[in-house]
C-alpha cells in the first residue's frame, strides 16, 4: 500500500514539474479534457481505489470471526484506569491488568466498560476495538507463539490515559492448563 | 455626473461610520469581511501557540511541561479553535468579502444578518479563549465523547463552555451560510447565468449548502448533551436507555461533511488562483463543478468511517469503506483537471503559486494516507494513532491552509491597492513547506510505531524520542515561517508602493474598480455576458465607475441593488438595503446573554434574554415595511424593475427556505436520533410508555392542518384585494392550538429524567412548541403589518414568507404529536 | 428552482437508500441471526432495497437523457447528467457489498 501510494504520489509529481517546460500550448481543450479529466481524474483513481476497496475487504472478510471455532473465552472490562480480566474456563480467576491467554488458539475477548469509552488495542496480536458504556464487542485473536506481548487503552479517557497500558501473557498448553488451575508457573 | 462626484455621492451613502465607532454599526460586506478575516487569524494565532505548546511537550520523554490536566486542555482548544473559530470563519470571511465582488453587485443579501454572525462569532469566541485563560477550558477533545463529557466524568464547567460557545459560534456559520447561498443565487449582475458565474461562486454555493445540512447535527448533539448535563436528560447514559454512540453517529454526520465544508472554499481559491497564475483559463469548468457538488454529497456517506473500531458489523463497516474510497475519484478529477489547467498555460512562479504547489505536494499525501485509513483492517491499527494526527493536518494544512495563503497573497493587493515590495514570501513559504513537512512526516513514522495520538507523555523505551524532537523541531520552523507570513503582509499593508488596478491581469469582476474597495464596491453594476469579463472588456473598470452600467445613478442616500432570476441572471426586481444600525450587534449581545446565562446557571435570566430577543427581532423586521405602494423601480438602460416588497418570492422568502433547509435537517437528526435509541440503544424498553390520548392527538393535528390552509386563503384574499386578516389570525390560532398539544405532550412526557424515551419526547415536544410560538409571533406581526396599513395588494412579500414557516411548523408539529402518539399506542 | 433540483435528486436519492439501507442493516442485525436456503435473511431482506435503489437511480437518468425531461442545453444539463452519473456510481458502488460480504459478523 506504501509502494503504491509513493508510485502515486511520484507520477502527481512528474506532471506537475512537466507543466513548468517551454512549450506551445497543445490540442484541443476537448482533447485536454480527454486525457485529463476523464483519463487521470476519473479513471486512474477509480481502478486503483476498486482494486484497494476490493483488497480491504477481502482481508476484513477474512478477519471476521468465523462460527463453529471453538474459541477460548475471555471477558476484558476497563475502567479508568485498569483492565480487569476474567475467564471462562475458570470463573474465579480475575487478573487486573494482565490478561492470560493460549497460544495457538482462537481466543474470542468479549471488551465492555464501566465507566466512558476505552480501546482495547494489542498492536502485535490485532487491531483495535471499543469498549463502549452498555455494549459488548468481541475480538477474535490468535496468538501463534508463547511470549508477552505489550497493550494499551487507545481512546483518550482523561487524565490518566497515558499511563493505561495493559500485557497480554501468552502460554503454551502446559503453561495454560496450570494458570488456569491458578498455579502459574 | 462626472465619475468623481458618482464616488463622493456613492462613498456618503455606503461608508460606515467613521473611527472605531464604525465597527459596531457597520452592515457593509466590505467592512465585515475583513473583520471576519482579521479575527479568524487572531484565532488562528491562539491556536498555532496551543499547538506550539503541545510539541513543546512531546518534545522530550515525561516531560514536565504540563500536567495532564493542562495538556488536555491544550489539545482540545488548539483543535476546537482551528476547527471552529479559524477555519470555518475565514472561508465566511472570504466569501462574505468576495462574493459580491466576484458576483458583480453591491454587498450580500442580508447585510445586518452578516453583521449579527460575525458578532455572535466574536462573542461565542471569546467565550471559550476566556475559559481558557482561567484554566476552565473545555478538555475532552475536540470530539467531546460522552460518557467522558457527561457531568459524571467532567463535573466541572469546562465541557458548558464547549457544547455553549461552539452552538453560540455556529449560529454565524449558519446565518453566512443562508446569506451565502442566497446572495449567489439571486444577487448577481444582470446577464450572468448560473453558467457564467465564478467558479469561485459555484464552490461557495455548495460549501452553504453543506453547512446548511452538515451543521445542525452538530448543534442537535450539543443541545442534547447540555440538556443531560445541565437538566439530567440521559441520553448519552447507556443504563438510563441513553447511547453514547448517538453521539459519536451526530458528532460524525457533521464532522467528515465538515472536512470537505474547509476543503472546498479552498478549491475554490484555486480554481480561481490557479488559472490567472498560468495566463490561461480554467481546463473542464463543468467538470470541476460536477466534481464539487458529487464531493458534497459523497462527503455525508463517510461518518461512520471516524467509527471503524466501535464493533460495527463488518459489512456496515464495508459500505463506508467503499464510500470513503469513492469520495477521492471526484476529488481526483479537480486535482487533475488543475494539472491540465497548468499543462494547458504557462505557469508563472509568482508567490501565490508557490503555496498552490505547497497544496499539491501536501494534499496530494494526505489524500493518499487518507484512503489506506478508508481501508478497514489498516485504519484498525492506524485508529486513535499519531498517524491519524499526521493524516488530519496534512489534508487540513495543505487543503486549506496553503490555498488560503495563496488566496491572501493574490488578493493583498485588492485589500490594500498596494503591490509586494518585500521579498519576505519566498523566505517565509520555504520556511513553513519544509516546517510542516518535518513535522507531520515523522508525526505519521511515529504512529506506525505504535504513539497514541493526545498522551501527555511517553518513556524513552518507547523509541519514540527522535521523532517526537525532529517533529517539534519542525513545528517551529514552521511557526517561525508563519510569523514571518504575518510580518511580510503587515509590511504590505503599511508600506509598499500603490500598485496599479488588476496587478495579476484576472479576467474575474473583483478587479473592475479601484483598489482598496470602495464602500459601494461598485458605482454601477455591470452587463455580463461571459464567464470572463475582464478578459472580454479590459476597460471595464472605466465604463462602470462612469457610471454607464446598471444603477449608476445614486438616489436619495439609498443602498440599490438589483436581484436576478437564479438560473437565467435576468434582472427581477430592485433591493434597496437597510444602511448603518447598532442593531446586530444588539441582537447578538442578547443572544449570548442567553447563552451565558445557561452557562452559568443563572436561569431565572434565561427568560428575559428570549423575551429581549424578541422584541430586538421584531423591531428588525418593522424597519422593512412600506406605507405606500412603491412604483416600477428605474435601473437604468431604460429598465424598470418591480420593489422586492410587491413580489411573490422575496428575499425574505429565499432565506427562510435556507433557514428550514438547516432546521428541516436538525428535524430529522433528532428523529434519527430517537429511533436510534429505540432500535440500538441498550435499556429499552422504557419502563413507562406514554400514555397516547386522541383528543389531544386529534386537537394538535386539526390546528396544523388548518393553520397553512388558512395563510393560503390570506394570500389568496390579500392579491384579490380582500381583507386578509381574519384568515391570518385563524392561521395563528391553528399553529397556537398546534403549540398547546405539544406543551401537553411535554408536561406529559413519562419521566424524563429517568429514561431517554421520556427525555426525548421532551425535546421533540419542546421543538413543536418553539416552533408553534415562532409561527404564531410571526402571524401576529403580520396581523399587526395588516392594520397598520403596511400591506396592500401589491406590498404582499411578507405573506408567502409567514406562510412558509407556517407550513413548516404544522408539518413538524404534525410529525411530533404522531411520534409521540403511536410509541405509545404500538407499546 | 427546477434546474437546482434536477441536479440534487440523484445523489439525494444516493444518501437517502444508503442511510436507509445502512440503518435497515443494524436493525436486522440486532433482530438476530437466522437463514433463509441457505441465505442468512439479513441478506434476502437487504438485497431487495439495494436493486430498488439502483433502479431508481437509472430511471432518474434516462430521464435525465429524455429531451422532455431534461435541462436546457449547455452546463446546466452537463452538470444534472453528472449529478445523475455520481448518484449511480455512488448506489453501485457503497451498496455491493450487500451482496459480497458475511452479513453480520
């Protein structure tokens, strides 16, 4: 998309520096129009941005969660300014802060809030989604390795939002089963 | 009558008073719009400071320059002041000191309206720079989520002064833009056609437009979230059957049409720049103005791309993905049909050409960041980032900012009748291109690592550090540039050398009279006969300050203009406009007395402020009224108009269309609103319905439907020359019998403070019942115009006018009570 | 008034059946899943309003090509053919995705 855009942003540039040559004035306004307006305004930009939507749906469509996955459950609820977490597989477990997942399976985290709007973001696990007053939103992530990974709140949410970071813990199976027998490792 | 003594007279009847005093009473488009200008960049000076000290902050890891609590003060007024007080207000300006120029008449179609918004604008500023001086500055960001903008989350004053003074400002963004539109399509010099208008012209036209429909939702969202935070109306409260994301839907359905509402005047300042600077004409006039009004529309079916991360389902989202992706083909089309323009001329280096390459270079990036941000699954990572920042300024700075520095240079000489001297512009635009450019690149680098846009601070392990200094490096290279901006037009206007008429050979009528403007703008009005009249007569200055157009001959200290049909520019009728008055500023004192006493809680004020309003309203209408039937008006060329008092459409009539054109889209954003609640919202059902009754249900719509039938039979009595005043005063009983349903309906509302149903039935009855009392006002004035003798058959324009609003308030009204009503039957 | 209006229907008859069809969309979907053939009845129900829109689009602009219906010769019919162009494309264009995605994941 970069490359793209740059290859763009370069031919704008070329024909804008073209327009300062010595020249006669050439063709037809007609003509002019031809080539102008109906080629480089109208059509370039349609096919490029037809085959760009068509791209970006594509791979939305993909990141929509399928039905009949089993996915782990987890329920992540932000207030101001902590995250508390909470696991299906294990109702008394609550961390605050940290959230516990498997690698290598569908994890399916149902975001709400308590208080105004968050964001529940983990750059390197998925994109963003809201946590908004009286709704429930589910994002589906997979983790493919074991690790910790670094969150943060991304809706700004007064004056303590730019210490609202959260991690996500990803464990192997073994690592899974213990945190949720509440021993972690 | 020797040209000299044409001026003399001409100056006596059109100048403004003299010294300071001048300011207050002035109704002139010329004094006006210079003040809008002048203000709009005093604003745009608080803002760059804000923004200089937001990068001041990031400039280092934690940084201790400004608590959180200050920082966010700072970041939501530097975006609130661009937005709202610099942006918006300088294409007002602009358009307000162009148009009539440009349009070849004498000033705008309502001159104390555009004294009133400027002073509402002046004062509703003010307003919000004072809060901020006293640290009670609105801090939520610029968009004001609730639930952190509800009274829960920010108790303090801070978020009044915001949803308060911006509805304050935005009755001048609405009040310019009905002037604009009107004054475009009806006050023009005779002969020009719709296609021989400016292209300036046709990007005004369609910038009204837009805010006419692009505002309101904006003002809905705001009264609402005052009404919850100053009343406890929940309905932005998700337990009490509220819905923060209304907000988020309102603020959005203004907001993306609001980027295309700073772009497009913009456009429009190239367009007309662009072509002069390459000695050709514009490439696909047509084109461009296809082009503008397909962005117009296209622009109010992308707000739910400011909504990618909410949860919205995917295919909801894909519809506004392939929206937003769509809007950059139209946008393509002007950017290339400029390119053509240039390849067809021969473009000259001069410096108003300089920052239109400044817009391309820019634009032209943000454009393409723009559409990767229209694709979903990057706008999720992108989302809330500094890429998103980055994005925002770079379409803002090089869609607006830049085009309007151009736009300045090209018209310097028009303000001030001098010619550059200095060669600090050169300097000054290397100076702010290379600025803004090293700020807002690594502003994008540094939110594709991962900064969250509006942090007050960051630790050095965030790697962050480097970028965060060179952007702010950066941003005051570009300060230093725009100082230097302000510096070299300061010289300008001081101290360069008298530069000749039309410096730049335009072939646009702003350049047909001395400069600076006369106070009458134009001694007499020319016959137009193409798209570029200047090129077609070069000595058409000469012709018309003889006096040898239209209405060259002053008149008994009159202010004559002329109005034409809208498509065909053919003369109508003949305008005499009202000269001096203290009134607007008056008014709009008043206004923000009302609006101050909200704020502050004084409500007891509250009452006698509208009661002020008023009376100062109706004092504005009485001055338009005539005793005796005017005769066929002479405007020269052996042309006899008819007075805009003995006509069926006047221009009363036109600005009320506009008027209900904006509250018509208030209307149905508050009805969107309800039934987004009622679908959407968690909490629903209410706990309590309300309880419909059919008397009152069938009293309230039997006054609305006989209201409008009875203005009809005034007109028709009034032109056959019958008394018409029992039928208005029956009209005024139906919209009152009208009015009095829907205060039934309010007192009867089912708990309003404790579920949104009952809040919003609330709002929806006390909008029939303003509604029902602005008709009835209004029919009793014209009651009053009857008996006094200020109407006759031919004196009939304030008729069609009453009837108008009449219709409008029975259908609304009539809209309300069934709203209401069947909720409560279907419960 | 007329010449102003044929340009304007189009692209607000485009706003209209876009909002409406966005907003009949989030009401289907907080309504429930279910499934028609095979066909999740969000899409059955969703796909009839889409063809609506598109055939009222192309009746506006045959009109617009009818020499009764349309605007005298010059810019002002240029630019209502435009206006009728833009209201199409627009309703193809934000709309296909009714028939190309998963309704309401």
């Amino acid at each position: 998309m970069l490359a793209g855009a740059a290859a763009i942003f370069g031919l704008v540039m070329i024909l804008l520096g073209l327009s300062f040559r010595n020249r006669r004035s050439s063709g037809e306004e007609a003509g002019q129009i031809r080539v102008w307006i109906l080629g480089l305004g109208l059509g370039f930009p349609a096919l490029v941005l037809g085959a760009l939507l068509a791209y970006g749906l594509v791979i939305g469509e993909r990141l929509v969660p399928r039905q009949g996955v089993e996915a782990v459950q987890v329920s992540a609820q932000a207030r101001r300014w902590e995250w508390r977490f909470t696991y299906a597989d294990a109702p008394a477990l609550e961390t605050t802060g940290v959230l516990h997942i498997p690698a290598g399976r569908p994890v399916d985290i149902a975001i709400t809030t308590a208080d105004v709007i968050h964001s529940f973001w983990v750059p390197r696990l998925a994109g963003k989604l809201d946590a908004i007053p009286g709704h429930t939103n589910t994002l589906r992530l997979e983790a493919d390795a074991p690790g910790t990974y670094q969150g943060v709140s991304a809706e700004f949410s007064g004056a303590g939002y730019d210490g609202f970071a959260f991690e996500v813990v990803v464990h192997d199976n073994s690592g899974w089963a213990a945190f949720l027998r509440g021993q972690p490792e | 009558m020797r040209a000299l003594e044409r001026h003399r007279k001409l100056s006596a009847i059109w100048a403004s008073e003299t010294g300071f005093r001048g300011w207050f009473s002035t109704v002139n488009h010329n004094d006006l719009g210079r003040m809008f200008l002048f203000t709009a960049f005093l604003f745009f000076i608080i803002g760059g400071l804000l923004a200089m000290l937001i990068r001041v902050q990031l400039a280092t890891p934690h940084s201790a320059f400004a608590g959180p609590e200050i920082y966010n003060q700072i970041f939501t007024m530097h975006g609130t002041v661009m937005m709202f007080l610099f942006a918006i207000p300088t294409f007002e300006g602009l358009a307000i000191y162009l148009l009539p120029k440009l349009l070849g008449t004498r000033d705008l179609a309502f001159p104390r309206l555009t004294a009133y918004g400027f002073w509402c604008y002046a004062f509703g500023g003010t307003m919000l720079i004072v809060a901020m001086v006293f640290g009670i500055a609105p801090d939520g960001g610029w968009f004001m989520y609730p639930p952190l903008s509800s009274a829960i989350h920010s108790p303090g004053i801070n978020a009044d002064f915001w949803l308060i003074g911006i509805t304050f400002v935005e009755i001048s963004a609405i009040a310019a833009a009905v002037e604009i539109t009107v004054s475009v399509l009806k006050y023009r010099a005779p002969g020009m056609s719709l296609e021989k208008m400016p292209i300036f012209a046709w990007y005004a036209l369609v910038t009204a437009l837009m805010i006419l429909t692009g505002f309101p939702p904006l003002i809905l969202g705001s009264v609402l979230l005052e009404l919850e935070r100053a009343f406890g109306l929940p309905f932005f409260q998700a337990d009490l059957g509220g819905d923060s994301l209304l907000w988020q839907h309102l603020f959005w359905l203004f907001g993306h049409p609001e980027v295309y509402i700073i772009f497009l005047p913009a456009a429009g300042v190239i367009s007309t720049v662009l072509p002069v600077m390459c000695r050709t004409t514009l490439l696909g006039y047509g084109w461009i103005v296809s082009a503008a009004l397909a962005l117009a529309f296209l622009s109010f079916g992308l707000w739910v791309h400011h909504m990618f991360t909410t949860g919205i389902p995917h295919l909801g989202l894909a519809f506004f993905s392939a929206a937003s992706t769509l809007v950059a083909v139209p946008t393509g089309v002007q950017i290339f049909a400029w390119i053509g323009t240039m390849w067809k001329g021969r473009p000259e280096l001069h410096l108003p050409m300089l920052h239109i390459l400044g817009f391309f270079v820019t634009f032209v990036i943000g454009g393409l960041t723009g559409v990767m941000v229209a694709v979903v699954p990057f706008d999720w990572q992108a989302h809330d980032t500094a890429f998103i920042t980055a994005h925002l300024h770079y379409v803002l700075f090089g869609g607006f900012v830049f085009p309007i520095f151009a736009g300045i240079y090209y018209w310097l000489p028009h303000f001030t009748g001098r010619r550059q001297f200095f060669r600090l512009g050169e300097l000054a635009f290397a100076l702010v291109f290379s600025g803004f450019h090293i700020t807002f690149l690594a502003m994008h680098w540094a939110g594709l690592l991962g900064q969250r846009r509006r942090i007050s601070a960051y630790a050095p392990e965030d790697g962050w550090t480097t970028i965060n200094l060179i952007s702010s490096v950066g941003s005051f290279i570009l300060a230093i540039g725009i100082a230097m901006i302000l510096i070299d037009v300061l010289l300008h206007v001081f101290t360069a050398r008298r530069s000749r008429r039309n410096p730049w050979n335009a072939s646009t009528l702003e350049w047909a009279m001395i400069t600076p403007a006369p106070a009458y703008t134009f001694a007499s009005l020319p016959q137009v006969s193409s798209r570029d009249p200047l090129a077609r007569e070069p000595e058409l200055a000469t012709t018309l300050a003889r006096g040898e157009g239209f209405l060259g001959t002053p008149r008994d200290g009159l202010r004559e203009t002329l109005a034409v049909d809208s498509a065909s520019g053919r003369p109508e009728m003949h305008v005499l406009y009202p000269a001096n008055t203290r009134l607007p500023i008056i008014m709009s004192a008043v206004t923000g007395l009302f609006f101050l006493s909200l704020l502050l809680k004084f409500y007891w004020i509250v009452p006698l402020a509208l009661a002020g309003v008023i009376v100062l309203a109706w004092k504005w209408v009485r001055s338009l009224g005539l005793r005796d039937d005017p005769a066929m008006q002479p405007v020269g060329h052996d042309l006899n108009l008819p007075s805009s008092a003995t006509v069926e459409r006047a221009p009363g009539w036109w600005g009320s269309v506009f008027l209900l054109t904006a509250n018509g889209t208030f209307f149905a954003a508050l009805l969107f609103g309800f039934a987004f609640l009622w679908t959407v919202a968690p909490g629903w059902p209410p706990p309590v319905w309300f309880t419909p009754s059919v008397a009152e249900l069938a009293l309230g719509v039997a006054g609305a439907v006989i209201a409008p039938l009875a203005m009809r039979r005034a007109i028709r009595r009034n032109r056959a020359g019958d008394a018409p005043l029992f039928s208005v005063l029956i009209a005024l009983s139906g919209s009152a019998v009208l009015g009095i349903a829907c205060a039934a309906l309010m007192l009867r509302a089912p708990a309003p403070t404790e579920h949104a149903y009952g809040s919003t039935l609330l709002v929806l009855g006390g909008y029939g019942l303003f509604h029902a009392i602005i008709a009835a006002l209004m029919g009793g004035f014209l009651a009053r115009q009857i008996r006094c003798g200020y109407t006759s058959a031919k004196r009939r324009a304030a008729f069609p006018i009453v009837a108008l609003w009449v219709k409008y308030t029975s259908i609304t009204g009539a809209i309300i009570l069934l709203a209401a009503h069947l909720s409560g039957m279907l419960s | 008034m007329t010449e102003i209006f044929r340009i304007l229907i189009a692209p607000l008859v485009w706003f209209v059946s876009f909002s409406a069809i966005y907003g009949l969309h989030g009401v289907l979907c907080e309504t429930g899943p279910g499934a028609f053939e095979g066909w999740p009845v969000q899409r059955v129900v969703l796909i009839s309003p889409v063809l609506l829109a598109i055939a009222l689009q192309v009746v506006n602009l045959w009109m617009l090509y009818q020499p009764r219906f349309t605007a005298p010769a010059g810019l002002l019919r240029f630019v209502s053919r435009a206006g009728g162009w833009t209201g199409l494309v627009a309703t193809v264009w934000t709309l296909f995705p009714v028939v190309a995605l998963s309704a309401c994941t």
